[in-house]
C-alpha cells in the first residue's frame, strides 16, 4: 500500500505591505488631512478678505470726507461765504487763506503745537485750519483740515468777456486721513488798480 503524505497548506505570512486590511482607515486619514488643509485654506483666504473689504471701506470713507470738505471750501471761495476767502489785492500771488483764530478750529479738539497763524506750514495738515462737515463741534469723526490758496488771476473761461471779468486761479486742499487737491477757476469782476 502507498502511504501519501497530506502536505499542510501554511497559511500567508502577513507583514505591513501584504494584506489589505486596514488600507481603508489610512485613505480616509488622508483624505481627511487633505480636507482639513483646504478648509484651514479656505478660512484663511475668507479672513484676508474680509480684512481688505473692510479697510476699503475705511478708505472710501475717508476719502468722501476729504472730497467733502474740498467740495465745501470750494463752494465757500466762490461765493465769500467766509469773509477770509475775499481777496483784497489779487495781484499778490500765491496767498494762503485761512481763517481768524476763533474758526480755525471750531471743535478745539485738535492741539496746534505753535502760533497761529504764523506756523501754518502748507506741507504739515495738522496746521491747517480744520472743519467739520456737519458743523458739530461736539466730536471730531466728520473733521477735515483744508487749505486754500489763491495763485494767480488769469484770463476767464470762454464765453466771459475779458475785458470785465477775470479769472481767479485757486488751489484747495483738503485731508481726512486722505489727501485731496483740486483747483479751478472762479470768474469774477475785474479789479483794477492793482
């Protein structure tokens, strides 16, 4: 009689790369991570955003406040609204207008370190005379600094006669944490004399 010998199948040795179990937990930690990045990502990109909104928001604001005043300052040349925008020799160039000491700062809640008005320097805006949009002295959230001067006469726009009517040369800053400068010309009655 033949004796077989019954080989025993030995099971598969498992060791770290044979074998799929637990390859599912690591593609989800992966995935996971991956997820987790982008939405860190996303939350950062959110918050710069929203950062810069809101600074342009506080430019805009800023700069309507300053082209507010310059807008009012240039309302008040042309038509002498304040007694210190009326020119009593044009022929004098270059002529800062400001205020008497009593209007140049209605609130008094600025400090003006130096003698007014000898210490206004054109290139420092905390010395210029400062205003308030709504005219509220109470607080200074709608205050602006300006500066207005007279250049020069000149020739009037088309359409005026020239032999009545000059045109006055003037140039108005204005500043709320925004720099404003504009210029223009007023028409006027000719002066003669000077």
């Amino acid at each position: 009689m033949t004796v077989v010998k019954k080989i025993q199948k030995q099971p598969p040795k498992k060791g770290i790369l044979t074998g799929q179990e637990g390859s599912a937990i690591v593609l989800a930690i992966l995935v996971l991570a991956v997820v987790t990045i982008l939405g860190v990502t996303s939350v950062n990109l959110t918050n710069t955003e929203l950062s810069i909104v809101r600074n342009e928001q506080i430019y805009q604001k800023n700069f309507y406040h300053a082209e507010s005043g310059n807008t009012n300052e240039g309302y008040r040349v042309g038509h002498s609204s304040k007694p210190w925008y009326l020119i009593s020799n044009p022929s004098i160039f270059n002529q800062l207008l400001y205020p008497d000491a009593s209007n140049y700062d209605p609130g008094s809640d600025i400090s003006i370190a130096g003698t007014f008005p000898s210490d206004i320097d054109e290139k420092n805006p905390r010395t210029w005379p400062h205003e308030n949009l709504l005219g509220d002295t109470t607080d200074d959230e709608n205050d602006y600094a300006y500066l207005v001067m007279y250049l020069h006469f000149g020739n009037p726009p088309k359409g005026y006669d020239a032999s009545f009517f000059t045109g006055y040369k003037f140039r108005i800053n204005s500043r709320h944490e925004v720099d404003i400068e504009t210029g223009g010309t007023k028409v006027g009655v000719k002066m003669t004399g000077f």
